[in-house]
C-alpha cells in the first residue's frame, strides 16, 4: 500500500507541474516546444492515466480521499478529470523545439493582424513565410496524428473502466 501511496503523489507533482506549463504554453502558437515540459512526454502520460483511472474508480477515488485528505473535494471532481483528459491531449501539441519555433513564426502575421486587411496586405505579409507552408503543415498533420493517438487512449481507459465495473458487479 505504501508503494501505491507514493506512487499516486508522484504522479499528483508531475501533473500539477505540467499543468503549470500549460498555463502558458499555448497563448501565442498552436504548437509549443517540447523543451516546454517538465517531464519526458511519457512520464507525463503515465501520471495522466493513472489519475484519470483513479479518478474513474470509486474505490480508487476512496484511496485518494485518504491519501490527500484536505485536497479531495478539488481532485475527485468532474472538472478535474476533464482537466486531466484536455491536459493528456494537449501532449500532442508539444513538438521538437525547431518545429515549434517554425509555428511560431509561420503563425506571427495571423496574431500580428486581427484587424481585417486586404488581400494584397495578407499576400505581402505571409509572402516571406509561403515557402514553409508545406512544413506547417507536416507539422500540424503530426499534431493531429498524435491527437488521435492519445484520443483513442483515452477511449481505452475508459473501456478498461468499464470493464472492471462489469467484473466487480458479477
């Protein structure tokens, strides 16, 4: 039981300080650097679905209630496991830092003018960035791969969930 105490608080610290990331991470660019993270991409994963299967077992979510006894009320909610799921997706928005700075730069003249231009504006405004555009898009295809990966993750803790419930009842 000890083992499983420190393993759910270190998997608490890793999610809160990835969530400190995201706080930020995400303001000017689509993609943000993968030097960004507090953690490997996988240390972050593992933490995520072990809270979210905690968080999706009422027998586990009594554990943590006495595990973290003055935190409960803010972990054991909805909200916190759909911060957890959004927050798991997001993984796949952290790329190489040279992918990174690329979205950045490709998506400057979208942040750089919110107001309505004309077109001839627009053209001389992308025209020194039009040479990468197939390279965003890589980019962004990748992103969205690895959004359905995790996605379909997801899924499978949920059907996991299910599954044990199924079993428990019988």
């Amino acid at each position: 039981m000890k083992e499983l105490i420190g393993k759910i608080a270190n998997a608490l610290v890793i999610v809160t300080d990835y969530g400190g990331v995201l706080e930020n991470a995400f303001k000017h660019t689509t993609v943000a650097p993968i030097s960004m993270l507090p953690y490997p991409k996988e240390t972050i994963k593992s933490a995520v679905k072990l809270w979210c299967s905690l968080l999706r077992n009422n027998d586990l979510r009594r554990t943590v209630r006495k595990i973290f006894p003055d935190q409960a009320d803010q972990l054991l909610t909805e909200d916190y496991l759909k911060s957890l799921e959004g927050g798991y997706m997001c993984l796949s928005r952290f790329q190489p830092d040279e992918d990174a700075l690329l979205c950045f730069e490709y998506e400057k003249p979208i942040r750089e003018h919110t107001a309505i231009i004309t077109n001839e504006e627009f053209v001389n405004t992308i025209s020194g960035i039009k040479d990468r555009m197939e390279e965003y898009q890589n980019i962004q295809a990748r992103v969205t791969e690895e959004m359905q990966e995790l996605l379909d993750e997801l899924s499978e803790i949920d059907r996991l969930k299910t599954e044990n419930e199924i079993v428990s009842k019988k």
